[in-house]
C-alpha cells in the first residue's frame, strides 16, 4: 500500500460515515428502532432516579435505603463505619447514572430505514431566512 492509496480512501470513509467522526447510525427496521428507543429511554430514566436514590441515601443518615443497607450488612456480620457507607453508596449512585447516560447514549446511534439524516449531516442549506 502506498501514500497515495491511503489518502485516497479516507475520503471514502468519511462519506460511509455520513461526514462526521465517530458517528456511526445503524439503520435497523422500524419495528426494532421502536423497541430500542423505549427500552433505552426507560433504563436511563430508572438509572437515573434510582442513581439519586442512591446518592440521597449517602448523603442523608436517615435514609430507608441507607438503613436496608446497614441493616442487611450488620446480619451478615460487616460492621461498616458511616463514611464508608456513605461513599460506597455515592459510588454505587454514580455509576448507576452513568450507566444509564451510556445506554442512552448508545440507542440514539440507532435509526429507522427511511429517517433522513440529521440537519448537521446533511450537505443542504437550510431555508431559514
């Protein structure tokens, strides 16, 4: 492969991905489109309230879900000072909400045959004068 062969397909690649890096639609039928955004949007709002919960539960002492926690962890004989608690649980919060950012994020790659691209893609001017 020469020089001139690999700059002679990035242009190539860029125009497969629709002009813009690291973006990459996958068009599946409309049925599972459908699908895949419900189930996205629904895990991603559930981690995020139930993220909050979490952090509530780490920054309140008095929290239910904190005295489930250090109740379920004083039976099993794990005796656990409150700061650590209250970081664990902050931990747990944290990346229940990221994680619900990461599977929304990925459903949004998703789109439908037949949906156009979006206006930032698209190579035409917009008519709002």
């Amino acid at each position: 492969m020469t020089d001139s062969d690999a700059t002679g397909r990035t242009g190539e690649s860029d125009g497969a991905r629709g002009g813009r890096r690291g973006r990459r639609d996958i068009v599946v039928p409309m049925r599972l489109y459908k699908t895949i955004t419900v189930f996205s949007t629904l895990i991603a709002v559930v981690g995020v309230v139930l993220g909050f919960v979490f952090l509530d539960a780490a920054t309140l002492q008095v929290s239910a879900l904190r005295a489930v926690v250090a109740g379920a962890l004083g039976a099993l004989g794990i005796g656990v000072a409150d700061g650590l608690l209250s970081t664990a649980l902050a931990v747990v919060g944290l990346s229940i909400i990221a994680f619900g950012a990461v599977v929304y994020t990925l459903g949004t790659r998703f789109r439908a045959r037949g949906m156009g691209k979006s206006q930032e893609d698209s190579g035409e001017d917009s008519n709002n004068g």
